[in-house]
C-alpha cells in the first residue's frame, strides 16, 4: 500500500491484482503488481503471465483512469507455462483521485471493491472474506470483492534475542511473519525491534500470543527456558511450540514437564530440537533457517483468506 501511494503522487500507475489461482500458479491469490510507464514494482511470479500482465497493464494506462479488465490464464496451454493451473487476474489503471481507502487500510483489515462501469470503489472493513474461484463466470460490474489487507502473516512470538534469535529475525525479513521479539537483557534493549521485559513479565507474553502464533522459546537461561515451556504447554494450543536443544534437553525437560503434571498430549505438542529434519548444522544461520522453513511448513489459519467475492 506505501508504494501505491507513492507511485500515484508520481504518475500514472496500473495495479495487477491475482483474484484466484486454481492448481499450480507461480504466486497466490491476493499477490499484486504495479505497473508504470517505465517501471514494475512487485512481481506476480514472473515468467510468461507476468509478461503478458505487463502488456496489459500498460495497454490499460491508455484508457482512462479507473478501467479495469478481468483476465482469466490457463497456464498451460496459453502460456506454454508447465505450471498447468489458472489464475484470474484484474488489471486496472489506478484512479489517483479515488485513494482515500489507504488512509484506513491496516494489516488484517478487509479491503473492499465495487467493480462499477466508471472504476472501483473501494473502502476498508472489519467484515468477514470469502475465498473468490479462478473457474466460473469472470466478475463483472456490480461484483463486490473482499480480500484482507496483507493476507495472513503468522505470529512468530520469539523469546531470547542472542545469537541464533539474531539470525531468525535476520532472515525472517520478506517471510510472511509477523516478529514480536523478547529478552529480559536490558544490553538488547537497542537491538531494533527487541522488547526487554522483567522476567517475571515472560511468562504472560507466552499467554497473550494468539492461537495461530508460532512459539520459539531460546532464551540466554535453562530455567527461564523452561518456565516458558511451562506456561505454553499449559495455556490453549498454539500452532508451534519449539524449544532450542539437544535430545539431552528435550528428555530433561519432558521428564519435569510429567512431573508437573503437563499431560502426554500437551507434551506432545513440544517441537524440540527445532528446524527441519536432516538439517544438522549448529551454526546461527542455518538453524535460523532450518526453523523458518519448519514455520513455512504450517498450514495458514483457515479464518485468514486473500481474496473473496
């Protein structure tokens, strides 16, 4: 939405929007593009289609703002793309007139759109999205679209800010997380986006993560390691639950955790060593992104869509 609303103070822009994707599609629905004269920003995977976006978004600069077209694409056999899915694309000239929605669009929100022969009026919500089919008649005037502003992006609540807590914020930049970051070390405090909280004050971050938070507990200290795990494997499930460790640590803790009386099945839930199977390396880095792709790995909150109509 930033660069939107700098391209139009700027100039004439198009905005390519993908609606639906069917299949295997080189980016999903509610992914966006914008087009200038002389310039793209964003991509929407690249390739055949976005080549073929880009003549369209340019050929639609020609046309007065505010037109838009639907477009359907059959990767395969109109693109000669070995993809083999669909995607369902709209390309429209920006009417820089008709931007007052940005004031209010905020992460989570919804957009909302108004296909209208004259342009698209749009406004933001806290209404509900409805997935929009890549199949099926092609959304015409009249159509009323929905998508949440930023799409989903976990909660990845990070709790130690040394070293290997670096490096997974670090890489976490461009990933669809979103970092709340802590450490009780008052040296991190100018660490950009590290909150430094009492110790005492841990314990209720891990309960007001949100249900589809990922939970990565890597503090400088076992025992505040394992009250962290405590607490997480005593409030409602969350999506991932990790602990930095060797399977040393891993029986250590289980064993306290039983005696603690955690059930079997909330000790289940306890990812420790973390990071993806087979990837051994102890280096910062690698068992950053060993975890990242662990986290990619989580299927998206079914409440949370991109696109709806």
């Amino acid at each position: 939405m930033d660069d939107l609303a700098r391209l139009a103070v700027a100039g004439p822009v198009a905005m390519v929007s993908v609606l639906a994707t069917e299949g295997s599609a080189p980016r999903g629905a509610g992914t966006r593009m914008l087009v200038t004269a002389g310039g793209l920003h964003g991509t929407i995977g690249g390739g055949a289609l976005e080549f073929r976006a880009v003549e369209q978004a340019r050929s639609v600069l020609e046309h007065a703002p505010g037109t838009w077209r639907v477009q359907d694409y059959p990767l395969g056999p109109l693109l000669g793309q070995c993809c083999g899915g669909r995607v369902r694309l709209m390309v429209e000239h920006v009417d820089r007139d008709a931007l007052g929605w940005l004031a209010g669009a905020r992460e989570g929100r919804v957009l909302v759109s108004v296909l209208r022969a004259g342009g698209i009026e749009r406004h933001v919500s806290d209404g509900p999205a409805v997935p929009l089919s890549a199949r099926g008649d092609k959304p015409r005037e009249g159509t009323r679209l929905t998508e949440v502003i930023g799409g989903f992006r976990r909660p990845l609540y990070l709790f130690g800010a040394g070293h290997v807590g670096q490096a997974i914020a670090r890489h976490a930049g461009g990933l669809p997380v979103r970092l709340a970051w802590f450490d009780t070390r008052p040296v991190f405090g100018d660490v950009a986006g590290v909150a430094v909280v009492p110790e005492s004050a841990m314990a209720q971050c891990v309960g007001e993560a949100p249900d589809e938070a990922a939970l990565v507990i890597l503090t400088h200290d076992h025992a505040l390691d394992y009250t962290l795990t405590l607490a997480a494997l005593r409030r409602p499930p969350l999506a991932f639950t990790g602990l930095i460790g060797s399977q040393t640590k891993r029986a250590r803790f289980m064993a306290r955790l039983e005696r603690d009386g955690v059930s079997a099945e909330a000790r289940g839930r306890l990812m420790c060593p973390i990071g993806l199977p087979g990837v051994t390396g102890k280096e910062p880095d690698v068992i950053a992104v060993a975890l990242l792709a662990q986290l990619l790995q989580l299927p998206q909150a079914q409440a949370v869509q991109a696109v709806a109509a």
